[in-house]
C-alpha cells in the first residue's frame, strides 16, 4: 500500500512520449490519517488524492483561497536593481556545458540579506538528491564574495553551484518582456506597490528557462528526489474532490528551452503586469495561461508531487512529535514523502518564523538530505 506520483523506468519513459499519464493512488494511509485527526490536535493534511491528472483537460476553480508567494525580502528595491551584467549569458553557457540537469534558483534582495541557513539546506538537498546536476542561482547579490563564502562548502564538495548577476537585456531579449521591461526602465509603467523584486523573481524565473531551459525551483523548496525523469511539467498545489486540478504553483517549473508555454507565460506577465495585484502574476499566472493553452505539452502534476503538504498545516512538520502514537505517525510520514514526493514546498511566507523543532518531519528529512551536513544545528532557530 503505497501512495506514488515518481514515475517507474517504463513510467517515466511513456511519461516523456504521452502528453497525459494518470497516477493511481490508494489511501489506506487516509484511514490512518484520520484516525489520528480525532486524537490529536496536531493534524497535517497531506494531498495524496486519488486523483487521476489527465493532462490539463482540467477544471480551474477561481474561488480557491489565495495563496501567497514565497518573498526574499521585504524591501522595495525599485529600480537600483535593474543593473545588467554584461557577463551573464557567457558565464552561465561555460557553467552549464557538460551539464545534463540544469537548475535555477532566483535571489533577488537587499545587499545585505544573502542565504541564510535554510536556503542552503535547500541547496545541499538539492545535491544530495540530484548529485550531477548545475545549479545557477540568479541573484544580485549573491554573485559576490561573501556569496561565494556561503556557498564554498557545497562546491568544495565537488558540486556545481554558481550565483550569476543577472542581464536584463539579454534574458527579455526577444521576448514580451522586452518592451515591459523597457517600459519600467523610462519609468512609463508603475510597478506598483509590491516590491519590483519579488515581481522580478516570477519573471526571471520564466525567461531562465526559455533561454536555457532547465528546472526552476523556489529557494523554500527541499528537492527530495530525482528530477531527471521530469520533462515540461508544472504542479498543481490544489486539486478537487473530482481528482482535477484547481490551482497551479510556480515555485517549481520544468520546461524544455524554447517552450511556447513558457512565451505565453512571460506574455502574459507583459500584458497583464500590475504591480498592486497580490498574487496576480505570480501563481494565478501560470494557472491563467495553462487553462487557455490546453494544445501544448505539459504534465499536471498532482500536488503531491511538489506540494504535499498545503500552506495553511506546513507548520506541522515543524514540530516535534508529542508521544509514541504520534512519532510513528511522523516516521511513516517521512517515508511517505520520500517515496512520494520530488519534494516540499515550506510556503516560507507561511513557516519563514517557525522552528524545525527536532524529530520533527522537517528536521528529519533534512539530517537525511544534506551533503556538508553542518548547518543544520537542530537547537538553533533556523531563519
Ligand atoms: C475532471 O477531468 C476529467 C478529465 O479531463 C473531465 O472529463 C471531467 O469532466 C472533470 N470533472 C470534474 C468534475 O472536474
Ligand atoms: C537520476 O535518474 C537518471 C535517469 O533516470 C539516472 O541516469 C541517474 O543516475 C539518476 N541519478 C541518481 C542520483 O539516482
Ligand atoms: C509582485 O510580487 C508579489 C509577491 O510575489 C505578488 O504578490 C504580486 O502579485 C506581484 N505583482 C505582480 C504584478 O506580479
Ligand atoms: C508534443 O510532444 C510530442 C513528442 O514529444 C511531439 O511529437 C509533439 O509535436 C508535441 N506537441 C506540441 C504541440 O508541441
Ligand atoms: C548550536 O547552536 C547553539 C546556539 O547557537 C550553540 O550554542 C551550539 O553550540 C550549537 N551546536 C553545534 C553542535 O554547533
């Protein structure tokens, strides 16, 4: 009795010829879950649905509750990050040349807030879990000494990391973000209230993968398994009674280069940008576009995939477990992700301030998910 969304050898290779596949599931485990709702208070809903996700021939429900983006920073940085590096699309082609598995991470922020611990716990799970891959973090200002410093352990190891000051010019180059962004530029359109580098980091992510192609992921997002079998696919975070998905996520994209989903992505940010709207251009985006682009290849994954557990019960893998009934509970849990799951999204709007207590599910899969190994001091408060 097993719940599953990673695909099997002959799985994963119908997954890359077929534009839709289903996942069975079974729930048992739902039983187990339930039994132990009415005990205690401590329940954490996991979205192991029996849901059968054909390819975005799917329901979208506009009344779902909002969700917020994971953000680096509070501060509006405005305009003083806008600066293009010239050196970006050579470093980033040498960096990524013998590289099979590309991935993106973005770090837009102040000068001053680098990686703290959690977004290297990310990064060493990231390699535990897909130790041949590149991993290039698009940052302002993580591409600096005291950034590499943070990072050297990880490449000491003999693992491909590297942050790369963005250009602008060249990632909007040739496409609708081109004219969006030189319109922000003369200062013609108004970003908004909402910090222009949260609303960066929504972008940048889509035109990484449209000039590389790759693996986006959100610096919040623990990677527990192997990305490679993955090929144009996005998560749904919700899904309904019916198995059909309600709502996508952007904090995980996998997409070919080129793909003409990601053009109507980044189009739509373009046209539609408004920098007031919570939400708007970031998660609602990509559900927006797949919804009215059903004739592309992509693969809806279920939320367990990359969203097992939903914004609103993230805090329960953060405790430790109260008593035995319980601490079995959160042994079988972490077994469950691992098998389940190419990993979690913490919602770090949602769990940014929480503690990953010991023994918790987090801590446990953490201890279980690095590669320096020495960040993860379990009676420090983690930020
Ligand atoms: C769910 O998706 C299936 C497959 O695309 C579709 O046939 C069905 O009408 C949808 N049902 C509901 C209730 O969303
Ligand atoms: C990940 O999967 C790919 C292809 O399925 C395989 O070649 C590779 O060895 C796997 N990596 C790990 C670390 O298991
Ligand atoms: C700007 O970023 C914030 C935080 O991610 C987001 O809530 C808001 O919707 C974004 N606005 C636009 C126009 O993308
Ligand atoms: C979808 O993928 C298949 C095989 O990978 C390809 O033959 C087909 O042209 C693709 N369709 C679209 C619309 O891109
Ligand atoms: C963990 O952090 C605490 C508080 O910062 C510190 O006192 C302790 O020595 C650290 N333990 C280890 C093993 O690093």
């Amino acid at each position: 009795m097993k719940t599953t969304v990673l695909p099997s050898e002959q799985q994963r290779r119908s997954l890359n010829r077929h534009t839709k596949f289903r996942i069975f599931t079974t729930i048992s485990l739902l039983a187990i879950i339930f039994t132990y709702m009415f005990n205690t208070n401590t329940f954490i809903s996991f979205n192991f649905n029996p849901a059968i996700f054909t390819n975005h021939k799917l329901i979208i429900n506009y009344n779902q509750l909002i969700i917020q983006e994971s953000h680096n920073s509070p501060l509006n940085l405005k305009f003083d990050i806008l600066n293009s590096n010239p050196k970006f699309e050579t470093r980033a082609n040498e960096f990524l040349k013998d590289c099979k598995l590309r991935f993106f991470m973005t770090w837009i922020s102040s000068p001053s807030i680098l990686f703290g611990e959690r977004e290297l716990l990310v990064v060493e799970a990231l390699f535990k879990s897909n130790p041949d891959s590149c991993l290039i973090i698009i940052s302002n200002n993580m591409d600096s000494d005291h950034g590499f410093q943070l990072l050297k352990p990880v490449i000491n190891l003999g693992f491909r990391v590297q942050a790369i000051e963005p250009d602008f010019h060249f990632l909007f180059k040739n496409t609708p973000a081109e004219s969006w962004f030189g319109c922000i530029q003369n200062r013609k359109c108004d970003p908004g209230e909402i910090p222009l580098a949260q609303n960066l980091s929504n972008l940048i992510r889509l035109v990484a993968l449209y000039k590389f192609g790759g693996v986006y992921l959100d610096t919040d997002f623990i990677p527990l398994n192997n990305f490679s079998g993955l090929r144009n696919s996005i998560g749904a975070q919700s899904a309904n009674r019916f198995g059909n998905w309600t709502r996508l996520n952007n904090a995980v994209l996998v997409f070919d280069k080129n793909h003409p989903l990601l053009y109507k992505f980044i189009e739509e940010f373009a046209l539609t940008f408004n920098g007031n709207r919570w939400g708007f251009n970031g998660p609602y985006l990509v559900s927006r576009v797949v919804k009215r682009n059903m004739e592309y290849n992509l693969s809806v994954l279920p939320p367990a995939a990359f969203y097992p557990v939903g914004w609103g019960r993230i805090g329960g893998l953060f405790r430790r477990p109260v008593d035995r009934g319980h601490r079995r509970w959160v042994e079988a849990k972490v077994v469950q992700l691992k098998e389940s799951s190419y990993g979690v999204h913490l919602w770090n709007k949602q769990s940014r301030k929480l503690r990953i207590e010991e023994e918790s599910i987090l801590a446990r899969l953490i201890s279980h998910h690095c590669v320096v190994c020495k960040t993860f001091n379990k009676s420090q408060r983690l930020r």
